[in-house]
C-alpha cells in the first residue's frame, strides 16, 4: 500500500514486517504450495513457522505475545501471499477475524489462555457461523446451546469453515433462547468428545486452504466457554465485520495488482503476427483500462485504512469497499486470462490459480448482494 510508505508512525516496523514476510512466501509457502492444493490443506508446522517469525496476530498486544500493531501491520502477510499467488487466506481469519473476538471480549483468564498459543501458531482457530441452511442470513441459524449445570451443551452443524481441518479452537455461534436476539457466542475446542469435522471440501479455487464442515452432537463445554454476554452474539459479530470486509478488499487489491504484473510480463514476451500481444492497441487499452480500475481501488482502500486508524470506518464504508474490490478483482482477473489466451486456462499459470480463487471473494465475509443491502440502508 502507498500508505505504507507515508512518513507515518510504525513505518520502519512495516517493513521489516513486510521483509519477513517476502522470506517466509519464498521459503516457506511458495515450494510446498501445490501439494498442499492437492492435499486440500497447508502443513500444520507452518502455522508455527508463521508464529515463530512475528506474522500471526500482529494487533494483538504485547502483553499476550503479539506486535500490538494496527491493520496496516496485519495487511503485510496478506498482501505478500496474494502477490505470490499463494492465496491462503485463513492465516488472516485467524490473525485479524477470530482472535481480535478472543482479545476484546475475553476475560483475564480466557486471553491469557488462549492468546499466546494463537500469536506463536500453536492454537490455530477458525469461526463457525455459516450452516448448511443458513449462511447470510444468521437469524436462521439452527445450532443451539442449553445451560445444564455448569455446562453448555452444544449441538449443531456448521459449513464452509475456512480453518476448520487444522483448528484447534473454534468459536461457535448458537442459540441460548428464542429470537434473534438469543444468540451466543463460545470457544469450543475442537477435541472435545462429539465435536468432528468433515475432510477438506473440495472446492473450485482457493484449493490449499483447509475448508470444511463441522459437527456438533452433545458437545459439553464449561460455563467459562462463553464468549462475551449471553444472548449478544449478533451484536459482537457486527462490531468485527468492518474490519473483515476491508481485509478482504485489502486481498482483492493485491491479487488484481499481481495478476496485471503477470499479464504485462507475459503480453510483452508473447508474440503474434510478428509483434507483441501488449503493442496491439486493443490490448494496451485493455490493460490501461485494467491500471486505472486497481489505481481507483487501491485509492478507496488507502481512504479505509486511514478510516480504520481513526475508529471511523463504518459498516457500510466497509462494505462499500468489499463489494467494489472484489467485484473489481474479477474483471481484472478475468480480461487477463483472456489476455493470455489458452495458457490462461492451464493450472500451471499462476493467472489461472486467480482466476478459480476469485470467484469466492464475493460470497465470504458476507455475500455482495448482502453488502449491496447494507449500502442501500446506509443510504
């Protein structure tokens, strides 16, 4: 991000952030990354290797193990793998969406237990909302918790949970009453006896990132495991999903910005008719086109980051960028394959990869037309 390089507070920090980080894609990820797409999941010791080098966790505050740092520090590893084209966007739901909830509503004994393994990769987490009949709309969620003495008993189902093969702790929404007021949050950890998990789905894109369904059959967990009040689970969600969609607007601009990268180097070598393809002037109007979609974009997500510094980015503000970058990281993408041709279409081209992985931005983190609704509303 340009904003990066603005003589702001903690610049020299995000750099040397963003220096581990480039290391870490280029010895850690980028080897192992396409038998981890056929695997259908990372290897688990590379969440530690994250930890070991500062990148999980980044916001969270030193006193737990973390950087204390802002979203510009957490966006660093999520730029770098997108760059790279090693999408594996669970090290960010766990770093920036699921422990942030551990952090701000947890108590001294919760964040102390559970914080420091989450910073050093020890403890991975995912978040279980989505259910097999109910994804955007949460009221329609059927997993419920009963209070039985000093326990909550848990049973339910869960559905496209990015983490959840590797995740050793997960938070779950369910029901504790009636209504759509009456949904709770809690950390259960995930061997506990009637808690299991599918095999990794398998999905169109985003091949190497763990994702699956989860299964709750009388799973106890003690009263402790609650996560925040009672019956405020919709409210404590909605406080984190601003900064979730700009992570994933955050995302969307990195992966156009690389694949335009890609299709320049490959539309310079490539050549037709004696030429070129990128001196054709269709082509060149066609990227110029595509350099002014991610410049305006990138502009928005700056504007929202500086937003997020100073406590004013708002849920719509939020979703404006969501559903704008990742609607823009398809085009972007898309044109490019086109640009380049039949290898556009071949796995071992790293545009193909984007091409299959873009087409879930505008479904998680709340769907496009759910961020159109919240607009409209706004409006």
């Amino acid at each position: 991000m340009n904003v990066y390089q603005q003589d702001t507070p903690g610049e020299a920090e995000i750099e040397l952030i963003r220096d581990t980080a480039k290391r870490f894609v280029v010895e850690e990820v980028q080897p192992y990354y396409a038998s981890w797409e056929k695997r259908g999941h990372p290897d688990r010791e590379i969440w530690r290797k994250a930890g070991a080098l500062g990148l999980l966790c980044t916001m969270i505050p030193p006193a737990f193990g973390g950087f204390g740092g802002d979203i510009r520090h957490a966006s660093v590893l999520i730029e770098e793998l997108m760059r790279s084209g090693c999408e594996l966007h669970g090290f960010y739901t766990h770093s920036d969406v699921v422990v942030p909830y551990i952090a701000r509503l947890g108590t001294d004994e919760q964040k102390a237990r559970w914080l420091p393994g989450c910073v050093s990769g020890d403890v991975v987490t995912c978040i279980g909302i989505t259910e097999p009949a109910a994804g955007s709309d949460m009221r329609g969620l059927q997993t419920r918790a009963t209070r039985v003495d000093d326990h909550w008993v848990i049973s339910g189902q869960k559905i496209f949970i990015t983490n959840g093969w590797l995740a050793d702790l997960a938070i779950i929404v369910a029901n504790t009453g009636d209504g759509s007021n009456a949904k709770s949050l809690f950390l259960v950890e995930t061997d506990r006896p009637g808690f299991s998990r599918s095999q990794p789905l398998e999905k169109v894109g985003q091949k190497a990132q763990d994702t699956v369904a989860l299964f709750m059959d009388e799973v106890r967990v003690p009263a402790d495991a609650l996560l925040g009040d009672v019956g405020k689970g919709l409210s404590h969600l909605m406080q984190e999903l601003p900064t979730e969609r700009l992570l994933v607007a955050i995302a969307a601009t990195a992966i156009a910005e690389a694949v335009l990268g890609w299709t320049l180097d490959y539309t310079r070598e490539r050549e037709a008719f004696g030429k070129a393809i990128a001196d054709f002037q269709a082509n060149r109007f066609a990227l110029a086109e595509l350099k002014a979609e991610i410049e305006v974009g990138r502009a928005y997500v700056e504007k929202c980051v500086a937003q997020s510094l100073n406590g004013t980015l708002t849920t719509a503000k939020a979703s404006v960028a969501k559903l704008w970058l990742s609607e823009m990281q398809g085009r972007v993408v898309d044109r490019c394959v086109q640009l380049h041709g039949g290898y556009g279409y071949m796995w071992e081209y790293p545009v193909a990869r984007a091409f299959a992985n873009a087409r879930a931005q505008r479904i998680y983190g709340g769907s496009n037309d759910i961020m159109k609704e919240i607009i409209a509303r706004d409006m």
